[in-house]
C-alpha cells in the first residue's frame, strides 16, 4: 500500500543525487557506456529502439543505472563485474525483453537482422529537443 509519506523522495533516498533526470548526461553516459560497449545481435525476440530516449521506462532504467555505475565504477577490485551482474545484465534483460519498453517500438525494425550484428546507431550527443 502506497501512502502520503512514500510519494516523498527525501535527500536520504537519493544519495546526493539531484532528483531530476539531465537528459543530455543521461544520452551521452548510454552512449558511452551502454550502447558503444554492448554488442547483440538485434535479431529473433531482441528489442532495441535508436531512440530509446522517447521511453518512459528506458529513461528510468537508465538513470537507475547511470546512478549505480556512479557508485561502483570508482570501486577498486570487483566494483565493475558487480556492476554488470547486478545492475547492467538485469537492465538490459527489461529493456530488450519481448515485453520490454521498446516491444511494440516501430523504430526497431529497420534495425533488425538474421545475419550479421548491425551495430547501434550513434545517439545524439544533446538532448532531442534542442
């Protein structure tokens, strides 16, 4: 049951992290980080969409993201595999899923294919609406 008192997001649950979402650091840290890195191939039940930005849900997932990484990246040892296991390779299952955000997307389409890996397309490094 969700009450009054949930719907407010103290500065405690955030962690020193502003609550809004900086489109323009969200794109280029999913381009940098994600989609340069992450190569499947876009074929069969795999879902991607080049404009993942216009997603509610993959904004979501990838801010929650970029904010895990913030705090395991600099971590000495196992911070990145930590980060993979338990952050990025979870993600990545919700968003590419079937039932995923970008299931329905028609962007996706021309991005598909029964032969070789086509590589994500290059997001653009500003927000869309500028």
């Amino acid at each position: 049951m969700i009450t009054e008192q949930d719907d407010d997001i103290s500065q405690d649950d955030v962690a020193d992290e502003d609550t809004g979402i900086d489109a323009d650091r969200l794109i280029g840290w999913v381009h940098r980080h994600v989609a340069a890195v992450i190569a499947r191939p876009l074929r069969g039940e795999i879902k991607w969409c080049p404009r993942w930005w216009e997603h509610p849900e993959a904004v979501f997932r990838f801010e929650a993201l970029r904010r895990a990484w913030t705090q395991l990246a600099p971590e000495a040892g196992v911070g990145m595999s930590v980060w993979i296991r338990d952050h990025l390779d979870p993600c990545l299952r919700e968003l590419l899923s079937p039932l995923g955000p970008f299931a329905d997307c028609s962007h996706n389409e021309r991005f598909r294919t029964l032969t070789e890996h086509v590589p994500l397309p290059t997001l653009p490094t500003a927000s869309p609406d500028r």
